[in-house]
C-alpha cells in the first residue's frame, strides 16, 4: 500500500535571548519594575515585555522576536546590568534544518514616563502586580493635588531619579564644606532686553552668559576637588530645570561662543525633549557650575547645594522693583538677587566673593 505523502518540513525552536540595552543613563544597572508578560505567554514582536527605571525615567522593555516567553531570568525589584540576559523568547516556525544557531539580541525601550516602584521580590514573578491602597506613587499624588483631589498615603514611593537626587544631595551636604556669599544686580536693562526680545529669552540666558564670560578670569572656579589634586570640569554651564517634579540639570556647552538666543534656544530644546522622555536628554552630565532659578515662584533669594562634581551654584531670586540709591538719587530699579554657594576646599571666600563681583558686572554691561 501507498504511504501517504509527508512534507520534510521540519519544526526550528529558536531561542532569543533578550539582554538588557545601553539606556544611556549615568548609572550601569537600572531597577526591573515589574514584567508585563507571564512565562508561557505569547510575545507580538515589539510587545512590551518589562517595565524597568533608570535613574531619570521609567521604560518599557519591548521584545525583539515573537513568539512564546519561555525563560525569565531576572525578577522583579533586581537590578540589572547593561548586557545583562534578563528572558528568552522561544520562537517556533518551519524549516529545512534540524537545527539553528542562538540568536542573541538587545531588546529596544520605549519611554512611558512614572510608574509605582514595587517592593522586592526575588522568588515570584508577578505579572500584573497592583499597588496597596494606602501607597500611591509621587508623580501620581502630585497630579491628583494639582486636580483638586485628596489623595492621602502611609507613604510615597520614590523613583530612582528622586532616590538618585537625595543621594546625591545628602552626599554634597554632608562632605563638601559649603559657604554661601548673596549680592544683588541691577536687573533694568537685563529686563528691557528680555521684554523687546522675540522669540522671548529664557531668562537664565542672561545668567548663563554673565557666569561664562566671568569664569574667563576665574578659572579656578571650573575646577572641582579630587582627593589630593584639582580636575577640570567640563565647558559646560548647568541650569537646574523641574520638570514633573523631578528634579534635571540641563547642559548648555561652550557657553561663551554662544548668542543670548542661541543660550535661551538650547535650554528651551533641551528641557523639551527632557518633557518628551529623550534618554540622552535625561542623562546626569556635569558642568563647570549650575544656575538654579527660583524667581518665577516670587523667592527673593536662596541658598542652593552644590550638584557634586561642581565647585559652585549661583542661586538666582526674583526681579523685583527695591528702592536703590543711585549716584546720590534715591531711585525705584529692578534688581534680582543672586547667592552662591561654594566649596571651600577649592577656592576661598575672597577668591569665591570677586567672582560672584564679576559676575553681577557681567549682568550689568550685558
């Protein structure tokens, strides 16, 4: 009898193996959130996979192969290296051959913004975890405050960026000797220049480019403490930008080769694509020094803490009209406030004091 016809097709398996990408943040590991796909379910190429928190967002992981999620290798609440396997996605078709060489891949992100931070779990894998009702999230408080809601917890879960911020702080806090020096400058042709401008600048424009051209003659001020040697920072000046609460130091390089508007257009892209989740743009970078700005919220003046490798902050308050004596006149003039705050194992009060004289000239002739 005649056997009936079978195809010499045969089954593949291939195993993919998902590594965790380069996100481009300024730590090597990043925080596995919680997984979005149980073992044995099915995986849409781009689905996806995982979400996991960098120190300036949280992301989804998403698969670079379909098929079955066969394998997870890291749990929830772990760190991860980049490189790091962290699952294997078994993928089944039809093939000539018995067999077929591991294929090793990157999986790609996808930025989604805050998310609640889960507690440690390292023998379950919970795929659709939910949050305890008296723990809610800062980003999520925040906002239902800004909706008019009351929102009440036992506690708030930090995300890396704020765990990283506070760390940070705390560190500069508690081992660089800060001093602080606050002056005033008058602000009247810094602000006519602003209101006839258009585009409008950004006001820390004017604050950036007075810090560049001061820094020419006060190099010391670049430099930052390195056990027993001075390193040269970076030529770049830093302007601290709130955005969603959390807290970013938006880069502005070669300052002084720069125009007011070109200074005022790159922190305005800057802190856009910080707004839209660019990984890049996220990314911690030092700076000579930072300008931190908190004269939109009516604050007359502060003391800032310096953001480490730094040797300094300028702290700048609000414009406001004072009564000023000026060339024996008592007149009414715009002046805006500013503090620096110094480390004193790099330069010295008097040295720290010229500059910080040098700056206000600078804001003056701009």
């Amino acid at each position: 009898m005649r056997r009936p016809y079978m195809s010499m097709l045969w089954i593949k398996r291939m195993q993919v193996e998902i590594k965790m990408p380069d996100l481009a943040t300024t730590d090597d590991e990043v925080t596995l959130v919680r997984w979005l796909i149980d073992v044995g379910q099915p995986v849409r190429l781009g689905q996806p996979l995982l979400e996991i928190e960098t120190d300036k967002a949280t992301m989804d992981v998403e698969s670079i192969a379909a098929g079955t999620l066969s394998v997870i290798h890291v749990q929830s609440g772990e760190r991860v290296a980049v490189g790091q396997i962290i699952a294997i996605v078994e993928n089944v078709g039809a093939t000539g051959q018995l067999s077929a060489p591991k294929e090793v891949v990157t999986a790609p992100t996808r930025d989604v913004g805050a998310t609640h931070v889960l507690p440690l779990q390292s023998s379950v894998i919970v795929p659709a975890p939910t949050i305890a009702p008296n723990k809610t999230s800062f980003f999520a408080r925040n906002k239902a405050a800004r909706q008019g809601q009351t929102v009440q917890a036992d506690s708030i879960a930090l995300t890396a960026t704020q765990r990283e911020i506070a760390r940070r702080l705390q560190d500069s806090k508690q081992n660089v000797p800060h001093f602080y020096l606050t002056t005033s400058a008058n602000a009247e042709h810094m602000a006519a220049m602003r209101a006839a401008s258009e585009p409008r600048l950004v006001w820390d424009a004017f604050f950036v480019q007075a810090a560049a051209r001061a820094l020419r003659s006060f190099e010391r001020m670049r430099y930052r403490f390195d056990g027993d040697k001075l390193t040269l920072n970076p030529n770049s000046i830093g302007v601290a930008a709130d955005v969603d609460d959390v807290l970013y130091i938006v880069p502005v390089d070669n300052p002084l080769s720069l125009t007011l508007e070109q200074i005022s257009e790159q922190i305005r892209s800057r802190v856009d694509a910080i707004r839209q989740g660019d990984p890049s743009a996220r990314k911690l970078s030092a700076a000579s020094l930072t300008i931190t700005n908190l004269g939109a919220e009516n604050i007359e003046s502060f003391q800032a803490i310096i953001n480490p490798p730094e040797v300094a902050i300028l702290a700048i308050g609000k414009i406001a009209p004072v009564v000023w004596a000026q060339d024996g006149q008592v007149v009414i003039q715009r002046r805006v406030s500013l503090s620096l705050s110094a480390d004193h194992r790099v330069v010295n009060g008097k040295y720290a004091a010229k500059f910080l004289s040098k700056v206000v000239q600078e804001i003056e002739s701009i």
